[in-house]
C-alpha cells in the first residue's frame, strides 16, 4: 500500500507538470515541470522525501529500459546516418563528457553546500 501512495504523489506532481507545460508560455518538456515542482516540495518539505524514496528509486532503477526504444530506432534508421557516423560519433562522445562533467561539479556543489549546512547546524 506504501508504494501505491508514493507512485500516486509521484503521479500527482506528473500531471502538475503537464498543466504547466499546457499554461506556461516557456518550450519546456512537462516531466521537466514536474521535476521541479517535486523538489521544490520536497526542499520546502510540503513533501517528506521518505513519502517518495522507495518508488522513486525503483523508478530510477527502470530508467535503462527507456533507452531501448531509442536504439532501436537509430537502428532503423540506420542507413540514413550510416555516412555521418564520424559525426554522429564526436557529438555523442562530447555531449556525453559534458553531462558528466556539469552532473559532477552541480552534484559536488550540493555536496559542498550540505556539508557547510551541516557544519554550520553543528555550530563549527
């Protein structure tokens, strides 16, 4: 019953982030909107994180499932780019090294931030 209540927030803030997508002028994807609606609630603590943590890492675990059905489309389509490979190639391998390097300096800033949080809680 607890993972029925998690998926069901979690679902909540989905169909939040589409009437947004729907309202709001801005190019922005709808599940995009409803990110940022679920970690608002959650930095606000309108939502617990442990009301959404068990289903929401299950989720995530299920997230390599979703790039099948891309693959598979690239390879339908494979004689379209099969002459712009060494393209296709360099803009993956730098799209790729750039998502890696911005997740790992916001991801250490957040580390940065909660330990000087932490610290600053403890009175250090």
């Amino acid at each position: 019953m607890q993972s029925i209540s998690q998926l069901a927030i979690i679902l909540v803030f989905s169909c939040l982030g589409e009437l947004c997508a729907a309202v709001l002028p801005f190019q922005l994807p709808a599940a995009i909107y409803g990110l940022i609606l679920l970690v608002f609630a959650l930095l606000t603590k309108i939502v617990k994180l442990e009301r959404v943590q068990d289903t929401g890492a299950f989720l995530s675990g299920l997230l390599p499932l979703l790039f099948i059905v891309p693959v598979v489309g690239l390879l339908d389509c494979w004689d379209s780019i099969a002459g712009d490979i060494g393209a296709v190639g360099i803009i993956i391998l730098v799209s790729s090294v750039l998502v890696f390097a911005v997740s790992g300096i916001v991801t250490q800033k957040i580390i940065d931030w909660r330990r000087r949080q932490h610290d600053r809680d403890l009175g250090k």
